[in-house]
C-alpha cells in the first residue's frame, strides 16, 4: 500500500533537548514526500539519527509536532507502517537470524511466512540457522534491513545503512536501497556520505546543529553553491593563491588538494590566465570543474576550510 | 499485548541462560535439601546434633511436611533465582539494545510491557510447578526409601501451598524486572538485587529484628511477608525454637500483592516516559 498522502514524513519546529542540555535538533521543518529517496545528509553529530528516533516514537520531542505515516510518531498506526533500522541492528545475540526475526514478526503481528523473502531479499537465507553473534557487521546490517521490511512497509526509514560496510557490502546496500524504493515505497535514509546520497537518493536535506541547512535535488544544491568552478593547477601555488585572491573575493578560493577551487564565473577564466602567467606563475591545468557535493556539504555545515 | 506475549514466550524458550536458572533452582531443591539431609540422616545419624533426633528428622522430607519443606527450600534461592530471572528479562533488552528494535514494531510501550510481564508469570508459572512436581517426587523417593508411611497434605493445603509459594516467586521476579528498567543495566540490576536480599532483607533484618523502629520497618518488606505466609505451613516435627513472625499470614498475602500492582505500575510509568537511546 502506497501513503495516500504526498508527505511521507512532516515536522513542524521538531526539536529535542536531552537532559545533559544539549540541543540536539533545534526547530527542524522536514518534508519527505511520499515514494522518493530522502537523503538525510549531516556531519557526525549534527542530529542525524536523534531526527530518526524522534519519527519512530523512540524519543519524545521536547517540543514541535511530527506526523510519520499519517500518524503521530510512535504511534500503532505510524509504527504499522513504518519500518526502521536506526544507529546499530539490534537483535538477540544467542538467537539465530531466522529467530530473531521471528521475534520481530511477532511483535509486529507479521505471518510468518514474510521471513523467507525478506531473507531472500537482503541475501541472508544461507546464514540465517546461525546465531546473531557470530554475523559479520554486514550481515548484521542486512539482517536490520530485512527486519525493517518484515512488516512491508510505506516508509523505510535506515540510519547510516552502509556504515562499517566493506566496498563490496556497499554496493550491494546501496543496490538494494534502490530496489527497495519500487512499488512506490518512501525511503529516508541518513548518511554521512556525500557519494551515498549522491548515487542513491531523489532529493537531500541537509542538517547541522540540528538545523536544516539545505533542501533539494542534488543538482539544485550544487547550483545554489555557484554550480561550476575553476580548477587551477599552478606552481607556484602559493603565489598563484595571492594573485587570484587579488583578482577575486578571498572567500571565493579554496584549496583543494595540489589545486585551487575558485567559486566565479568560468567566462573570467582567461583573465585569470593571463595574469598568472605574466607575473612568472606556471599553469599546467585551468578547467571548469562542476561543484562537488562535497563542497556544497563543507558550504553548508560551516565546516573550517583549509 | 498478546503480540508482545507471542514474542517474549519465544525469546525466554530459547534463552539458555533462563533454563540454567530454572536447574539450579531445581538442583538446590533436590541435591542439597532433599538428597544430602537424606543421606546424612540415613548413613550417619550419630552426627545430627539437637534436640530432635535423626529418625524425627527425616519425616521433614516425608510426605506429610511437603509443603513446608519446599516453601522452606525455595524461600531465599528461588528469591534470588526469580530475581535474576525477572532482572534478566528487562535489563538485557536495553543492554543489547533491542528495546528500540521491539519499540518500532508495531504495539504500544505498555502492551510491549504487559506482554513481558505476562509471559514473566507464564515463566513462573512453569517454574512453580517444576518446583512443586520436582519436590513432591523428591519427597515420595524419601518415603519410599525409607520403608516409612507418612500422609499427603489435603489437596486444600496443597493448593494453599502452591499459591504461596507461586505468590512470593511472582514477587521477586516483578522486583528484577522492575530494577532491569530502572537500572537499564542487568549487572546493576541483579546486584542490587541481591544486595537488598541478602544484606537488607536476610542479614539485616535477621540481626535487628528485635530493635523496634527496625521491626516496624521490617514488617513491610516482601522478604518477611513471605516468611509469615510459609510459617501458615507448620511441619510436623519441631526442629528448632521457630521464629516469632512479625505480621500474620493474611496481612502477608496482602502486602505482597500490592508490591505486584506497584512494582507493575512503577515499571509502566517508567517505560512509557523515558527515552530510548541518544544521551
């Protein structure tokens, strides 16, 4: 059953301050809408996965109001719907996979027969006669995921799904993420990893100190970042930075690895050229160079350049 | 709630550490009370010291002091075995974590609650009867060995003494499971615990028992409630002075049930509004 509503997920000044004082998520208006990757993108800490527990009922707001599957967060019709695996899978360790979502069935009044498929879904069915403890962390992922879809649910909600993930566990992940979005089904997804939601996400909400900073596609958060850059590759390249920092706003420059990132119009790129070059400067690379995701997030959480 | 049942019956089954529990329980009652007075009343009398004689001594065993005998032997054991049992049940949740797993299916914090401890009485339950069964058989063997006749306790008594004895196992299973979500760590828990049976209740209470303000005091804890209502018991022979019980075993009854009811409704009240996970 696909959400009947365009908004899978809606917060209205959603914040939490938790009893040490610190405010965790600060008046954050979030819209996911219904049948679209959400990518929730944040540094460690920004209130990432304090969001996420606030939506599924496991920590009560200290004030705003949040609607999750067209119910109040925590709630049996939000949690019938909703499917999540926030921070760490967290399952029985002396209880085989098999078991322990047998547990899980249980609790979400699931007929037993949704556990073959979802563990045929996430590649566990061989596994699955053995005890959680003995699984590898990516099998222990895949294992919160398949418990996540138990209840086939409208809105997914992963927390950080590829972490402690080895290459190739993170492509199968990331493959799955896109398979799980089929059938209409919502997905928020919480990352840390620009490429992550890059690769697998519709759109990308972007938190620090648990503000939203940025809402939208990709493309619309590089082009309201400049969308395009200069690359130069110079030596010196100390005494080209002073230079072009001459010809442009310093806060225009960044350095990034052996090269400089200028945020201006690439039409000035010839100028710039030849300044350079007369004043002794050797330029082996000046190219347009589309604005990283990367950038954009550093632009965005405020995060000190070097 | 019968959802969270379901699953806590399925969870407790398969958990070895429970069935452990439950063996030891069952090893003190049949090894150390049942088999070693046997034995040392039937291969050497001579060592029994005190004002009842060795072939008195072993009709504690026999049939007719059933009741007593195993309200004895499961007092302050099974106190401790159904206070792990209950600590364990809520505490390993929020040490594993899978609190939160359970929280984002699909019923509410006081059905997932209610459901825990209902299966916690079914557990007891089956404890109690294990108990009862292993004990009984325990006290047939005895009789038989010895060549003795001795009478079963009315079914009345019977029944009396099973209630009694699946009242105060309830009891200490609600208190563990209560400090398991108050403390939401198992060691902390099982160690408080056993801290206030042993130092508070059993030592303490013992050693000031005759100090007024403490007698007051003492009249209120489950660990001397239970103790009125086993003395309601009496065995046939008169092994020892006997202790003055400080309430009677109705007032007993009645103290202890409402421990049940507040030991429930503290742990709801706490589950329903404390936060899982984040700091």
């Amino acid at each position: 059953m696909v959400l009947a509503q365009t908004l899978a997920v809606e917060t209205h000044g959603l914040s939490k301050r938790y009893s040490t004082g610190v405010l965790a998520v600060n008046n954050l208006d979030l819209r996911v809408r219904a049948g679209e990757v959400y990518g929730f993108l944040g540094p460690n800490g920004a209130g990432k996965t304090t969001t996420l527990r606030l939506l599924s009922g496991l920590l009560h707001p200290t004030s705003g109001t949040a609607v999750v599957a067209g119910a109040a967060p925590g709630s049996p019709a939000s949690l019938a719907r909703l499917g999540a695996m926030v921070e760490t899978p967290a399952f029985y360790p002396y209880l085989s996979g098999r078991d322990n979502l047998r547990v899980v069935a249980r609790y979400a009044s699931v007929p037993r027969s949704r556990i073959e498929p979802v563990l045929k879904l996430v590649d566990l069915t061989d596994r699955a006669r053995h005890k959680f403890k003995t699984y590898s962390t990516g099998m222990k992922q895949r294992l919160g995921v398949a418990a996540a879809l138990l209840k086939a649910p409208d809105l997914l909600i992963l927390d950080e799904p590829t972490s402690g993930l080895d290459p190739q566990g993170t492509i199968e992940m990331r493959a799955l993420i896109k398979e799980l979005k089929q059938g209409g089904r919502t997905v928020l997804l919480s990352s840390h990893l620009l490429n992550e939601v890059e690769l697998t996400c519709d759109r990308v909400g972007v938190i620090a100190k648990g503000q939203l900073v940025a809402e939208g596609t990709v493309d619309e958060l590089r082009a309201r970042s400049g969308g395009s850059a200069l690359l130069i590759r110079a030596t010196p390249l100390d005494q080209a930075r002073r230079l072009v920092e001459s010809m442009v706003k310093p806060e225009q420059v960044r350095l990034d690895g052996d090269a400089l990132l200028l945020s201006v119009d690439p039409s000035q790129a010839a100028s710039i050229n030849r300044r350079l070059v007369s004043d002794g400067v050797d330029v082996s690379e000046l190219r347009v160079s589309e604005q990283s995701l990367e950038a954009v997030f550093l632009e965005l959480t405020e995060t000190p350049q070097k | 709630m019968i959802a969270s049942f379901r699953a806590e019956n399925l969870k407790s089954r398969k958990r070895w550490a429970n069935w452990i529990l439950i063996g030891i329980l069952l090893a003190w009652i049949l090894l150390l009370t049942y088999l070693t007075l046997f034995l040392v009343v039937t291969l050497s009398p001579k060592s029994i010291q005190g004002p009842v004689p060795a072939s008195l001594l072993k009709r504690r065993l026999f049939p007719e002091n059933f009741v007593p005998t195993v309200l004895g032997a499961a007092g302050t054991i099974g106190a401790a075995i159904m206070l792990i049992f209950g600590a364990l049940s809520t505490a390993s949740e929020f040490g594993w974590l899978t609190v939160q797993t359970i929280l984002i299916q699909k019923p509410t914090r006081a059905a997932v609650l209610l459901g825990k401890f209902l299966a916690l009485a079914g557990a007891t339950l089956l404890i109690g009867i294990l108990v009862f069964g292993a004990a009984a058989l325990a006290s047939f063997a005895a009789v038989t060995l010895d060549g003795s006749s001795s009478s079963w306790p009315a079914w009345e008594v019977m029944l009396k003494g099973f209630g009694a004895l699946l009242l105060q196992l309830t009891i200490w299973a609600a208190f563990g499971a209560f400090l398991g979500i108050a403390f939401r760590s198992t060691a902390a828990a099982i160690g408080g615990g056993l801290t206030y049976l042993f130092v508070g209740e059993a030592l303490l209470g013992g050693l000031l028992r005759n100090t007024p303000i403490v007698r007051d005091v003492l009249r209120f804890l489950p660990g001397i409630n239970g103790d009125a209502i086993n003395a309601a018991f009496p065995v046939t022979i008169r092994d020892s002075a006997g202790q003055t019980q400080l309430v009677n075993a109705g007032r007993g009854v009645i103290t202890l049930v409402v421990y049940l009811v507040v030991f429930t409704v503290l742990s709801l009240l706490i589950f329903q509004r404390r936060d899982v996970g984040g700091s």
